[in-house]
C-alpha cells in the first residue's frame, strides 16, 4: 500500500467525518430543538450567541468547502473553532469543549492539503 492510497483513505474518513456531522446537527437542531420548546425563536438570541450560532454554520460551511479546497477550508474551520471558543469564553458562558470535535475533520483535511501539495515523501506515480 503507497501513501496515494493512505492519503486516499484519510481523505474519504475525513468527509465521511464531515457528513455525520452535519446529521448530527439536522438531528439536533431542526428535531430536537424545537420539540423541546415550542418557541424557539433564532432571532431573539443575545449577542454572542447569534455569534456563535453564524460562526458555527460557518464552520460547517468551511467543511465542506474543504471536500474541493482543503487547505483553505481545513484553515477557515480552525479559525472558526478558535473565533468560536474565545466567544464562548468572553460570554462568561461554560466553554462547549465537545464542539472542537469539529477539529478533527478539519485537521485531516489540512494533512491531506500538505502532504499532496508540500511533502517530499508524496508522489502519485510511485506504485
């Protein structure tokens, strides 16, 4: 098995990663959610929750973005994650650490981009 095929393997667990995150909030969000209080209402957040919840969907965004551009989009999750955590904190709120979860697709992505464009190890011929 060459690393082509490796790099192959980390790049589809990586979008698979991707897609059951992205069931995982449909499920959570549009079911859950609104089963659990009858008026939930996105509009009437506070600041640095409607922060968070665009910087969130951004994150989500930038994953999947990440399936034809992976360094740009692996890099716009990160920072999303860590614009996320610092308003987490500043909002006095308890940090959701379960949300950095979201930064393990998005480093696999970030691996696949360098080791394809800058690694010296990689090369898609060698059998």
């Amino acid at each position: 098995m060459n690393s082509t095929n490796i790099l192959h393997g980390v790049r589809m667990f990586a979008k698979f990663l991707t897609v059951i995150t992205f069931l995982i909030l449909v499920v959570a969000v549009f079911i859950a959610t609104p089963a659990q209080r009858n008026t939930f209402n996105p509009f009437e957040l506070n600041f640095y929750d409607s922060i968070m919840l665009i910087v969130f969907y951004l994150i989500l965004l930038s994953l999947f973005l990440s399936w034809w551009y992976e360094g740009l989009g692996g890099i716009m999750a990160i920072a999303g994650l860590i614009i996320y955590v610092i308003f987490d904190y500043i909002s006095g709120a308890e940090i959701l650490w379960n949300i950095l979860v979201l930064a393990i697709p998005a480093s696999l992505f970030i691996f696949c981009w360098w080791y394809t464009d800058y690694s010296e190890d990689y090369n898609i011929y060698r059998e």
